[in-house]
C-alpha cells in the first residue's frame, strides 16, 4: 500500500513538473508587464482631463477626473444633448448625481447599476483596456496574474521596433501586447476569440502626458459568424497635472454644487438619508423665504459659471503651450540640420 502511495505521489510530482515546463512563462513577458504596470502606478495623486468620442452613441464627451490614492471624483461636462454627470468613488460607496441640474443625489455601492451608469473608473486604466470600470483592478488588465502561459518576441509596429507578448487563454483565445521600451509604453492591446475581437491603440506624442497616453482608440466586435461593432471609441487626453493634495471638500457632497435642499438618498436601504443646507446633511428641509431661495439659485449659477470660465482659460493656455512646444521643437530640429 505504501509502494502504490509512493507511486501515486511520484506521477503526481513529475504531472506538475512537467505541466509547469510547458506552460511556463517567458520571464521577460512578466517583467514587461509588470513594468507597465508600475509606471501606471507612478503617481497616487492627480487630475487629468480628457474628451470621448463614442462613435457607437454618436457622443462627444469632456471628462474631468480627480484622483487621490484611490478616491475618485468625475465630471462628465454638460453638451447641447447631454445633461452631464457628478460622481464620487470613495471605495465602498459611491454618490453619483445623474445631472448637473439634478436636485438628489444616490448614494449607491460600487456593483450596482447606477454606479455602472457613472462610467467612475480608475483613470490609470486608459489604454489598458476596453471596459474600463470602477471595480476593475489594474493588474487583471496585464493578465499576468491569471495565467501562466506568455511568451514574446521582437516585432515591428508602425515602424518602431517592439515587444509582442503573447498569452494564450484557451483554444482559439489570445491576448497580444505590444510594448515599448524604454518607458514600458503599452501601445496596442488585442484580443481574440471566436465570439470577440478586442484592439485598443495607444499613442504617446505628448510626452507631458505621460505615463498616459495622449489618444487612446478602442474597437470591440461582438458575434460568432458576423461580428458587429459594440464599441467605436476615441479617448484624446486635454491635460495632466500631478497634484500634492486636493482641497479637503474635493471628495464630499460639497463639491457636487448642490442646490438647496438636494434629497440624497441611500439606494442600499432604500430611504432619504438628509437634506443639503449649504454645507451639511440635515434630518428636515430648510426653511427660506423665495427672495433667499432666488439668492441662493444665483450663487450657485455664478459658481458654474466661474468654473466653466476657468476650465476655458485653462484649456487655451495649455493649447498654446502645446503649440509653443511644437515651434521649439520644429526650431531645434531646423537648427541642428543646419
């Protein structure tokens, strides 16, 4: 009985090691992507701005995303077809208000549908993938830490000399990411299976940017015989700024311009929770007269617009910047051929 044992214990032994020999993973692959991943990481603080182009919805959005060691705040901005959306993500619960003019505010946890609808996901995702959600972790976008079966080689894409990784799921199903070096810049991610077609392109020209991506293009075919485009999108980046710290209000219902009186209502229990007066919840609606209530609406109004004013000013400054880069780059390649 000991013998059979032994001899169980011995196939089982050389089944894995065996099983561990064919499917190993090149080391290179793992040290690439796990490079990605932490030039990802760089930084925990920080706002970027960016604006999507969802060919699929024929919509044009302006996003605006402020991130602190894993605290979101988005702002889908306001269209002529579009009422915009507020969101905060602090972890377990969200606070989504589903428009700018909205007089309540959901506070709902993270799987549910309305935080779905938020679109609040971590903006370090850009480029990583086509489904970028809050509840996505970073690293699952590198697959590294699912499976074991990657290999790479040295390929040519849109003239530069790259990294292709390549991990195979199952039959017929593969991941491929192209890899730049040095700056471990994920330029091209697809997917490939018999029901899905998956290519997000990344490019990278403005090196103010990084480690973001200045344009991201996400294309995604659903179906087994005939695939049909599910998404058609563009993502341009605006503006990247590393921040210290926000300004302690930036994660709370104060920073989603209330009116007063706003409901905010907790969707896990199904009940209004407070209202806004100004600064805080309360259990019971303020009492003001019109004039105040008229005061009040102006205030608030002059606030969005200031904002607005502020984001134009901004946005100018940082094309012009752009385009003074440009010159100056034009000018000291004219000036080292000469």
């Amino acid at each position: 009985m000991r013998i059979y044992s032994f001899q169980i214990i011995l196939v089982l032994f050389l089944f894995f090691l065996i099983n561990q020999l064919v499917f190993a993973s090149d080391p290179r692959a793992i040290a690439l992507l796990k490079g990605v991943e932490q030039e990802r990481l760089k930084y925990e603080c920080f706002r970027i701005c960016y604006t999507e182009h969802r060919a699929e919805e024929n919509k044009t959005v302006d996003q605006i995303v402020d991130f602190d060691h894993g605290k979101i705040r988005k702002e889908h901005l306001k269209t002529d077809g579009f009422d915009g959306i507020m969101s905060i993500f602090l972890g377990d619960i969200m606070y989504v208000k589903t428009s700018y003019d909205a007089k309540s505010v959901n506070l709902v946890t993270p799987k549910s549908i309305s935080a779905a609808g938020a679109d609040t996901y971590d903006p370090r995702l850009l480029g990583l993938t086509d489904f970028m959600n809050h509840t996505t972790p970073l690293e699952s976008c590198l697959a590294y830490p699912l499976y074991n079966n990657f290999s790479t080689q040295i390929v040519e894409l849109n003239g530069k000399k790259v990294n292709l990784i390549v991990c195979d799921h199952e039959e017929n199903c593969h991941t491929k990411f192209f890899i730049e070096e040095p700056g471990f810049r994920l330029l091209r991610t697809t997917y490939q299976s018999p029901y899905i077609d998956i290519q997000v392109d990344s490019e990278y020209s403005n090196f103010k940017f990084l480690p973001f991506p200045t344009k991201v293009k996400i294309l995604r075919k659903d179906g087994k015989e005939t695939k049909v485009v599910r998404f058609d999108r563009e993502i341009n980046v605006t503006d990247f700024e590393v921040k210290e710290s926000f300004p302690p209000e930036t994660f709370t219902l104060a920073s989603l311009n209330l009116p007063l009186n706003a409901t905010v209502t907790d969707h896990r229990i199904n009940r209004t929770i407070g209202y806004w007066d100004g600064e805080k919840l309360v259990e019971k609606p303020v009492r003001i007269s019109v004039q105040e209530r008229q005061e009040w609406e102006k205030k608030l109004q002059d606030q969005q617009q200031h904002t607005k004013i502020v984001r134009y000013v901004v946005g100018i400054i940082s094309g012009l910047l752009m385009v003074f880069a440009i010159i100056m780059m034009i000018r000291n390649r004219f000036q080292k051929n000469s």
